[in-house]
C-alpha cells in the first residue's frame, strides 16, 4: 500500500505535462502543491520552478517517507526534478 502511493506521486510529478518547456534554467522555484501521506502523517512539498519569463520548466521535490513490507519499514529519501 505505501509502495503504491509512492509509485503514484512520482509518476505523477514526471509525467505531468507542463505546458512550455525552456531552455534557460534560471531557478526560481515556487510552491505548487502537498503530498500528505494519511498512513504516516508525512508531509512533502512539491515545488514548480519558472525561468526568468515565469514560463515553468520542472518540478523539483525531496521525497522523505516510510516504505513498509509487513513488519519491516526503511526510510526512503528521493530527490525528484521532473520535466
């Protein structure tokens, strides 16, 4: 189950479109959204980062949560830049 929700916010940071890509990488990254995980209470922070024309890029995140097995959990942390 964790496994999963963890699967689901990756893909879905990586595969959502952005509507213009640049080449410029000015990084000016701003809140876009939360991923709250209600098993464990852990809460991450999604940023989107714009160029200097506020035209969105990427989206950049460090994901730091539990992934649980039965009776066995290890802490994950990834460090996530979609384009």
């Amino acid at each position: 189950m964790r496994f999963r929700e963890l699967c689901i916010l990756i893909f879905s940071v990586t595969f959502v479109p952005l509507t213009t890509f640049s080449q410029h990488r000015e990084d000016t990254c701003k809140f876009a959204f939360n991923f709250i995980s209600e098993e464990f209470e852990v809460e991450n922070v999604i940023n989107i980062c714009t160029n200097s024309d506020q035209i969105p890029y990427q989206y950049k995140a460090e994901i730091n949560m539990p992934v649980c097995d039965d009776t066995l959990c290890a802490n994950v942390v990834i460090k996530l830049f979609g384009i």
